[in-house]
C-alpha cells in the first residue's frame, strides 16, 4: 500500500470515529434511558413477584393455621379472617370455607359463602360452575326440587364442563319424584356419552342395577368401556 493509500485510510478511520462520537453525543442518551428503563423494568417485575410470593404464602400460612383449630366453628371464624390477594386465591379460601360451614352444619353460610364465587365475574367460569354447583348440593334441604331442578338444568347445558355430573343430579331429583323412566333416560345417555369418565359410569351402572334396569353398553366407548370391563 502506498503512502497515499494509508493517509487517505487514516483519513477516512478518522472521520469514521468523529461521525461515532457525534451520534453518541447526539443519541447517546437514548441508550442511558433504554438501560434504565430496562433496569427499571426487571426491578418493577422483580417486586411484583415478591409481593405476590408473599401474599401466596401469608394465604397459605393463614389458611394451616385455620385448619389446625379443633372445631369446626373455630375454624370458619380463622378463615374468615385470612385475606386473599387475588380473586383466584379468594376462590380457593371461599372453597375451603365453605366446606367447614358444612362440617359446622351450617349450610345455607356455606351456600352464600359458594355463592359468592358464583356471582365473581373476574374469575373463570369452571371457578363460578363449580361453586355454583356445590351450593346446590350442600344448600339442597334449604332448596325445593323445582330450584334445584332448575339450577343443575342450568349447568346441564351443552358444552359446560359439569354438565354429565349435573345430569348425575338430575337423575337423583327423578327418582325422588318416582318418574323412573325418566331417570332411566338420564341414566343411559351419561353410560352412552362420550365424554363420561369411568368412576361416573360405575356409579350410574350401580344406580341402574338399584333400579333394577338393564343397561345398554352396546354404545360405551373410549375410556368408559375400559372401565366397564367390555
């Protein structure tokens, strides 16, 4: 390379740097404020994860220490004192209880206490289907069999995931009122359905048998004939 090539390398390595530090000096504060924001950014997240690390665990703690309790009073009475940090933990604290109402015999507390699940909008609505449908079945002395009839018809509609174990319901609810050949009905098409897991069918084969009707299984499939032995 002649001496003319190298100066005019130099030349241009030079004016490379001077165009570097003046972009740096003009947008260099873009990088101070992209380096903040993202420091700020993991601090931010950071906290939120110990904030909720720690209501998980005050949840958890309050909710033991409920349990611990020996009776059943005392216990609803603790956990109505524990706070939930979310409507998701709300539901799982309203779940808990709710089941110490009912060992408390205090059914419709436990129903209203289910209730309030049912009514909460934010949570997922597998939560409020199956606080409603435990309400049915803990308040159903309180219930007539129209309301109770009505309410897992309600959950009985297609597509909702109790759906074959409100149908289970609706089959009791006949038999109370004698109309067999409806239950028998009711009975059949759960064995028959797809979607019927094998502890559900052992129970609605036992409930034929009582009733003294032979079930079809000509239709059972899937995991259910598996169950069944067929």
């Amino acid at each position: 390379m002649s001496d003319t090539d190298s100066f005019i390398e130099e030349v241009n390595d030079e004016v490379r740097r001077d165009k570097l530090f003046a972009a740096l000096r003009k947008y260099g504060w873009i990088g101070v404020v992209a380096v903040l924001l993202l420091v700020g950014g993991v601090g931010y997240s950071e906290n939120n994860k110990r904030i909720a690390r720690g209501q998980a665990e005050a949840l958890g703690d309050g909710m033991m220490n409920a349990l611990e309790l020996n009776e059943a009073d005392a216990r609803v009475a603790a956990l109505q004192t524990v706070e939930a940090g979310d409507p998701a933990a709300g539901a799982v604290l309203a779940f808990m209880t709710a089941a110490q109402q009912t060992d408390a015999g205090d059914a419709a507390g436990a129903a209203e206490t289910l209730q309030t699940v049912a009514n909460t909008n934010e949570l997922p609505l597998i939560y409020r289907q199956i606080a409603t449908f435990k309400a049915l079945g803990v308040n159903a002395a309180n219930l007539s069999l129209e309301e109770r009839a009505n309410g897992y018809s309600e959950l009985a509609q297609p597509g909702n995931a109790l759906r074959l174990l409100a149908e289970e319901q609706l089959t009791f609810i006949d038999i109370e009122q004698s109309n067999t050949d409806s239950a028998t009905e009711r009975l059949q098409a759960i064995l028959d359905d797809s979607e019927v897991t094998a502890d559900l069918q052992q129970r609605v084969l036992q409930v034929m048998v009582a009733l003294g009707v032979e079930p079809d299984l000509s239709q059972v499939t899937g995991a259910a004939a598996a169950g069944t032995g067929n």
